[in-house]
C-alpha cells in the first residue's frame, strides 16, 4: 500500500502548536525543520524566527560518552526522576548514527527509552546523525529551540558516541557530560585532552554490584587526571562522580551538580557569554550551510560538477585543485 504524504501545515498552525505544547505539532515541525526539501527552507526558516523569542530559558545538557556507557539508560533514569518526582517537562534529542551507504538512521527509533518515550512530561525525538560531525545533527540547534518554545525547562541532547569528534554539542548546551564504564585504564589513556578540558562532570556509570570497587577506582583515575589542567575561566571545578543508572543510584545527585553548576554561571556572568557564544556560533554554522547550498545550486557549478567529482575520483586532479575550480566557477546571485 502506497503511503501517502502528510500536509504540511501553515507556518501560523506550527508556531500555535509549539507555544500550545502539543507534541504533535512539534514533532511534525520538526520534521519539517529537518527536510532538505527546499519547498520546506521557507516554512522552517518562519516557524523558527517567530518561536525564537519564546526560547533561552530551558537547562541544555549535552550528554556523551563511550559506546556501551549506558547514555540512553541514564538519560531515561535521570528524565523520570523529573517528570515523576519534580513534576517537570523534559525534552530529549537522541541523535542516531547515519549509514554511510544509504544514509539512514542506524539506531533510529524510541526502543531504548521506551519509559520515557510515552511519558506525558516528556518528549523524546531521535534524529539521524547523516553524516554531520560533532556527534549531533545539522539542524539540533534549531530543534532545540523549537523544544524551548514549546514549554519544556529541561533539554538533552544525547550524541552518538562513536568517537572523538563528538565535541560540536559543547557549543550549543549549557552543561557538558560525560559518561565512562568502570576500569579507567585503557580508555583514560585514549581519551583525548580536548574532551576532558570541555568536560563539566564525568559520571561513571554502571558502579553497581561488582563494578562498585572498579568504579570508584576510575573516579581517583580521572579526577586525578582533571587536575593537570588549568582552572576553568568561568570558575567551575569539574567533578567525577559514579552513579547506576539501572539502579537509580546517584542520579538525583547528579541532576544536583547540574542545578549547582547553573547558579554559579548565572551568578558571575558566564551564562549570559555562553549563550552569546552559542548565538554566534549558530551563526557561522548556518552560514556555511547556506553557502554550501548556494554553490550546489550554481549553474555553472551544477554543470561542472559530475565530472569534476569523477576527476578527483579518479586521480586527474587534486581534491584541493577541484574545489579551486568550483569556487571559481561559483558567482553569487546580485540583486536585481
């Protein structure tokens, strides 16, 4: 059976739906939000713009770590803990690794937050990755606004995980954590520096049953590692602490430095540098973005293109000497 296509609705029925707090219409603009449709850029680009004033309130957690840490699991645990025992609403963007064949989400469903998933308070959304870097998708900046708008106080974002590149997500939250297994050793010494120095609380994770000793063991490790570094500007010492997160052991701790951490940068100043920060680097992303797309849909480079790609791919020429050439070719629209 065929599928037929939802209508898209009017930028005014998005935005009432988003300041409304209907999960529905959230989801679908943020659907939209996500098309590469260009009949959907004008849609998005309105919807955003008019929701942008309700936004900047929210808490936005950045939540990372090794494959196997348990991100999923504890982000579950740690949203129940609010949407049950504080009463509050709380939105969750798992972004999902990409196939690098066809493109597709890998991972891209609710399964592993099935709790949460179907909690009233909470509103989890997977997005792939699709090949963006940074460990989050291209337009999580944007949903995480539209999150904002529809009345949520709290925002996760969970990054894939796979590797060391998952660092872009420091940009765009307030709080950055970190997720590690018990038995420091090897993944101490293949942690990179740049992580740990952007890192606002490591929490070690499954330090249940037997892994208790080796959970505290690694906390020394890494705390111990914390202190080679220089004292942060915005004067927040990061801390390591371990916690079960299928036990529900040490999550409301945690949630605690997180509230900690917000009233010290509120207090001197540094929250508001952030955000700005954030802003800016919004900015420069949709910037390149949107350049990136005007090349693409040059004539001039549309009709180099093809065989441009098949040279580099076939050695001729240098990838470096191939994008001279399309840059080259590339001429801005002038205004009429």
């Amino acid at each position: 059976m065929k599928r037929v296509a939802r209508r898209r609705l009017t930028p005014d029925q998005y935005v009432d739906g988003i300041l409304a707090g209907d999960r529905t219409v959230l989801a679908r603009a943020i659907t939209v939000v996500e098309s590469d449709l260009p009949s959907d850029a004008d849609i998005a680009s309105e919807v955003i713009e008019r929701c942008l004033p309700h936004t900047g309130r929210s808490r936005r957690v950045g939540i990372t770590g090794v494959p196997g840490a348990g991100k999923s699991t504890f982000i579950e645990a740690l949203g129940i803990h609010l949407a049950d025992e504080r009463g509050e609403r709380v939105a969750v963007l798992t972004i999902d690794p990409s196939s690098p064949v066809s493109g597709g989400s890998i991972l891209g469903d609710k399964t592993r937050m099935e709790k949460l998933a179907t909690h009233e308070r909470a509103f989890v959304r997977p997005s792939a990755s699709r090949g963006h870097l940074g460990g989050v998708g291209r337009r999580t900046r944007e949903v995480m606004l539209l999150c904002e708008a529809a009345g949520y106080p709290h925002v996760f974002i969970e990054t894939v995980g796979v590797g060391q590149s998952e660092t872009t997500v420091r940009s765009m939250v307030d709080f950055f954590l970190l997720l590690m297994l018990p038995g420091a050793g090897d993944e101490l010494q293949g942690m990179k520096r740049g992580i740990l120095e952007m890192t606002d609380l490591i929490a070690i994770n499954k330090a249940d049953g037997d892994n208790r000793r080796r959970a505290e063991r690694a906390r020394h490790e890494y705390q111990s590692a914390l202190h080679l570094f220089p004292a942060a500007a915005d004067g927040w010492n990061p801390q390591v602490v371990t916690c079960s997160a299928l036990a529900g052991d040490g999550v409301r701790e945690i949630w605690d430095v997180v509230m900690e951490h917000r009233a010290l940068m509120e207090s001197n100043g540094w929250f508001d540098r952030r955000r700005s920060d954030q802003a800016l680097e919004w900015m420069r992303e949709a910037l390149l973005f949107g350049l990136e797309q005007e090349i693409r849909r040059d004539p001039a480079v549309g009709r180099r293109l093809a065989s441009v790609q098949q040279d580099v791919l076939h050695g001729r020429v240098s990838p470096f000497r191939a994008a001279r050439e399309l840059l080259t070719l590339f001429r801005p629209p002038t205004p009429g």
